[in-house]
C-alpha cells in the first residue's frame, strides 16, 4: 500500500484524470472535485464545494456505475467540514478496481436531504516505479532473510540435536553440508516463485493501465473517411472486476452507449497550429465500423480525439493521426460542425473576446492567472452585435455548450459540458442507479438558456491551451476560440 502510494510526477492518460462535476443534490447545488489517484488500488481525494451555507454534513461512497457492484452499497463516509470555510468540504475514497465507477454524496441539510452521483473512471494511469533508496532497502533485508532461513535451517537440524555438552558429532559435516545445500535450493525456489507471481501480477497490471488506444483512419477519394478499431485488448472489461474477461476493440465498439445523441464524438484538429476544427459524429455500418463523409476540409495532418462510451459507463477517448489531401466535402449535416481560427501562437496571454458567425464570445474570467490544477468555472457569454448578451441560444446536442479543451502539444484533451468533465452517457448511468432520470436535465432545457454558458472544469498541468466553446443560436452552431497561458 505504501508503494502504490508514493508521489508521482505528470500524468498520462489524455491528459485530464481529475473530475470536475456541478449539480444538483437535491435543493443543494454542489461543485465536487475528485483528484484520481495514478495507480489503482489507490485513494482519490473529493473536495465538495456547496454554493449555499445550509449543509450540515456531507457523506461520500464509491460505487460501480452498472452490475451487480452497483447494487450494494458499502458504508459511507463522513466528509470533512473546513473550519475557515463552513461551505468547502473535503473527504477521501479508495478505488480498488479498474471499473466504471461513481461516486455517491449525500447530502444533509437545514433543507432536507439530497443525493448526487458522479462517474468516476477508475484508470489506472501509469505503474508506480520503486523508489531506488527503498528498492536497495527491500533487497538487503531479503537477503538477510534468505541467509537466516538458511541458518535456522541448519542449527535446526545440526546443533539444536546435540545432547548437551557435547559440542560436534562424528559424521555432522556432511550431515550439515546436505541440510545446507537443500535449504539454499529451498530458499532460492520460493524466492524464484515469489518473482514469477509478481511479475505475473505486474504484467496484469500494466494491461490495465489506461493508454489512449490508437484509432486507425482511411479517407477514399470521395472523402469517406472510415475508422478501424484499435489493436489489442481494451482496459473495458465484461465480466467484473478483478475477472480477466477482457474485451477487444471491435467488441467494445459493438457495444456502446449513446453519448448525447451519438456513439462517437469525433474531433478533428489540424497540426501543428490547431487552426482548423471539426466535431464529427461518425455512424456505424453493419460491420460496426464507424465512417463518414468528411465536410470541406483544407489539406494536411490532423489529429483525431474520438470520444466513445461503453454499454458499462466507461469513457474512453480514442487517438489517432490522419494526413488528408484537400477535401472537396459534403455540406454539414446535423450536429457536425467545423471553426476555423488564427494559428495558435502559445504566448496567448489574456485573450478573452472571440468573434462569432453575427455576434461574439466572451471569456468571463477572474482577474488573475489561471493556476493548474485548480477548480474553475469557465464561463463564457454569447453576445450579439451589439454587444448586449443574446436570450436566443438553443440547446446544441441537449446542452447549453460544450467545451473542448487541448493544450498546445496536444498531451491534454478534454471534452466537458456544463455538468463538468464528466461523459453525459455515463451521468445517464449514474444517475439511473440513483433512481432518477435524465428528466431533470431535459425539463431544464424547456426554459429559455441563459447568455453566459459555464463549464466546472481545472487545467491539469500548465501550460497553453485552446479552448474552443461551441453554442448554438438560429439554428447554427457557433464556436468561441480562446487561448491561454495556465501557470503551475
Ligand atoms: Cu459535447
């Protein structure tokens, strides 16, 4: 436990690990941030931030998202008030398996109670190294422990036999040279069984640990561009947890949820100046492969980010490269969009203001850097002409916006919604378990949307990233691009 637990440097994944997520848990309206540990088994820690000052307690349980896991709960655990700010609360979970998870709060109040749950994507990002001093350490006692198995062995079964006072035995010297010998053989026996279980254990390990799966991609001279599964064996797992019922990637891509409105959210931006942008929703064929007709795309290399959800709630962001000659293209269709934006020069700075199709976008930032690792509410608010906030914005896909954000080297792609960081075909799952529905969500969307479109999410490392903001209005999908600077 204390190896899994040594601090570790960056991380992997796609970049954003943590979970960012704002809701509603009852008449409480709560910011939950939970920092995903690197290695599972390991401890995430959750932060709870309630926007009004009548919770009296919060309490805090991981769950499996779907299966029987989902069905019983363990024993939840009470959160920390801080002193200093009777609104902030802190707790900790232990994540034991690779699995779609969530996470339960609830609630207690001066308003009654109220549950939340978030999805958790229990990944394993990396394999934590040995530290060299401690590795050193482990090795001198295990010799020690070997040479005195050894010699236990041998007084054992030589000395501790002799009747007292007297002091050798005729014959004992080969007597002890053969209790010796076997006891060496013995001890390097269990000490080369003991490696085989561990590496076996380590190598299991390590198939689990989340690397973006590399999706591969084809354009014909029509500009159909067709996706094949990745290769290997994918981390979403059949059976429960802890069982080695492995999926393949053409299964997994079988057998996926609907993520608002489509199996696959595919993202295409141009290299390396991040100057061209397109959301695509490609559609499975009969065979389950996923193609579309590309709209008009100009020449060169893009990287893809496909962002898919699994029949179990767990999310997985797809990676792949893809050179393309000019596209001719068909129009746009349905929700796919593109954006076209100035070369991103990485010393962006304080840009806040980003033209739209008849209006503009403004970033409605804090003064101040923005800090890694930090918990903000990215707020945006769409404007017309004439600069007075538009009441006219239409929900894109059944949310109020999406945010997509990629940092300069593309190490860190992200897509998030106003519910936060989270898959919203994962919510769905989550929130079914809870025993309510999406119903909340869709009578919300009944309601006039508001000018200022908000997404709870935190800069996972420093650094420059693009965001792009997509909203609709008049019936056309609309994206903001900003850049920025995120300090350590
Ligand atoms: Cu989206």
């Amino acid at each position: 436990m204390v190896l899994l637990l040594l601090p570790a440097g960056v991380c992997a994944h796609v970049g954003s690990p943590d979970t960012f997520f704002e809701g509603n848990a009852g008449p409480y309206r709560l910011f939950v941030t939970v920092r995903m540990p690197e290695a599972i088994p390991g401890v995430a820690e959750v932060e709870i931030r309630s926007e009004s000052s009548d919770i009296t307690g919060i309490r805090i349980l991981p769950l499996q998202l779907t299966g029987a896991g989902s069905q019983y709960e363990p024993k939840p655990e009470p959160m920390e008030q801080s002193i200093r700010d009777s609104q902030f609360f802190s707790g900790r979970i232990w994540l034991m398996a690779f699995h779609a998870l969530q996470l339960r709060v609830e609630v207690e109040g001066t308003r009654g109670e109220g549950m939340l749950a978030v999805p958790l994507m229990a990944e394993a990002q990396r394999t934590l190294r040995m530290d060299k001093q401690l590795g050193s350490l482990l090795f001198a006692f295990m010799i020690f422990l070997a040479a005195s198995l050894v010699l236990i062995l041998r007084v054992a079964l030589g000395e501790a036999r002799l009747e007292p006072g007297v002091t050798s035995d005729s014959g004992s010297g080969t007597k002890l040279r053969w209790v010796t010998g076997v006891g060496v053989l013995l001890v390097v026996a269990i000490l080369y069984l003991g490696n085989t279980w561990w590496n076996a254990e380590a190598n299991s390990y390590s198939r689990g640990v989340m690397k973006p799966p590399v999706l591969r991609a084809f354009v014909d001279p029509a500009g159909r561009l067709s996706l094949l599964a990745p290769e290997g064996q994918s981390p979403a797992r059949a059976g429960p947890p802890g069982s080695d019922a492995w999926l393949t990637w053409p299964e997994v891509l079988k057998n996926l949820r609907p993520d608002h409105g489509h199996l696959m959210h595919l993202f295409l931006v141009r290299l390396p100046a991040w100057d061209y942008f397109c959301h695509l929703h490609p559609e499975t064929d009969p065979q389950g492969f996923f193609s579309q007709s590309l709209p008009i795309l100009p020449s060169g290399r893009y990287q893809m980010f496909a962002d898919v959800v699994t029949e179990t709630g767990l999310a997985i962001t797809m990676m792949g490269r893809l050179d393309l000659p000019e596209v001719s293209g068909a129009p746009l269709r349905g929700d796919d969009s593109t954006a076209t934006a100035p070369p991103n020069p990485a010393t962006a700075g304080t840009q806040t203001v980003s033209a739209l199709q008849d209006g503009r976008m403004k970033w409605e930032r804090d003064p101040g850097s923005l800090r890694a690792r930090t918990a903000l509410r990215l707020r945006f608010q769409v404007e017309d002409r004439e600069g007075k906030p538009v009441l006219d914005l239409e929900p894109y896909m059944g949310m109020a916006g999406h945010l997509i954000v990629l940092r300069s080297d593309g190490t860190v792609f992200a897509h998030v919604h106003p519910a936060g960081s989270v898959a919203m075909a994962s919510l769905e799952l989550a929130e079914k378990s809870l025993g309510s529905t999406m119903q909340d969500m869709a009578s919300m969307h009944q309601e006039p949307l508001s000018s200022e479109v908000a997404f709870p999410y935190g800069f996972p490392q420093p650094g420059d990233y693009r965001l792009f903001v997509q909203v609709k209005r008049k019936n056309q999908i609309q994206t903001g691009i900003f850049d920025t600077h995120v300090e350590p």
